[in-house]
C-alpha cells in the first residue's frame, strides 16, 4: 500500500504538504488499532495527526492526517513509511511516495 505525498507548498522557509488517510472496518467485530507510527531514515519529516489508537467498529473508520514539512528535494527519495499495528493480523506498512515540482516523483 502506498500513499502518495502531492507537491508541496511554500510556506515560510520550508515546504509542506497534507494528505489523509482512513482505517476502517467494512465486517462485523471491532478492530483494534495499537498503534499507527511513523519509520524510515526520513520520518523526521512526517507529522501525524488524528488518530492513532483504539477500537474501530464494523462500517466505521477514523482519518489520520499525514503532513510533511521540509526541503523540496526530501521528496525525491523520500524514506518513510507508516506502520499501522492492529489485531487482526500482519502489520499494515504504507509506504510514503514523494513527488516534487517537477513532477518527478520517487520509484524503487
């Protein structure tokens, strides 16, 4: 799963972008969220916001905010991704995707 970080705006001296993602539960029961966390070499650069832990009912979901704050060319190569622990399985990695004003955007 990857999440796509758009081209960025100026504010001030750095450049910064939000986007959002949701969790949500389409099947009966309750998913529990323990944690949502930011990693990689770049994860300085990412800021979440909204929700990052608890129950999550069936046909519900919450909105986590990812904002990203730095130089231009951070999002070239940008190492980050967030880890989303839970208790119905694997950890859900999203791997954060970095485009600039050129339009280049990041490819492994």
């Amino acid at each position: 799963t990857e999440l796509q970080i758009g081209k960025p705006a100026l504010i001030g001296s750095k450049y910064i972008r939000k986007e959002f993602f949701y969790i949500g539960r389409t099947t009966e029961g309750i998913l529990e969220v323990y944690n949502i966390s930011v990693e990689g070499k770049d994860s300085h650069l990412i800021i979440l916001n909204g929700f990052f832990a608890g129950p999550i009912n069936a046909e519900e979901h919450e909105r986590v905010k990812v904002a990203f704050k730095g130089r231009l060319d951070d999002l070239d190569i940008l190492d980050a991704q967030i880890r989303v622990t839970h208790s119905e399985g694997e950890d859900i990695i999203i791997k954060l995707q970095g485009c600039n004003y050129s339009g280049k955007c990041h490819e492994e």
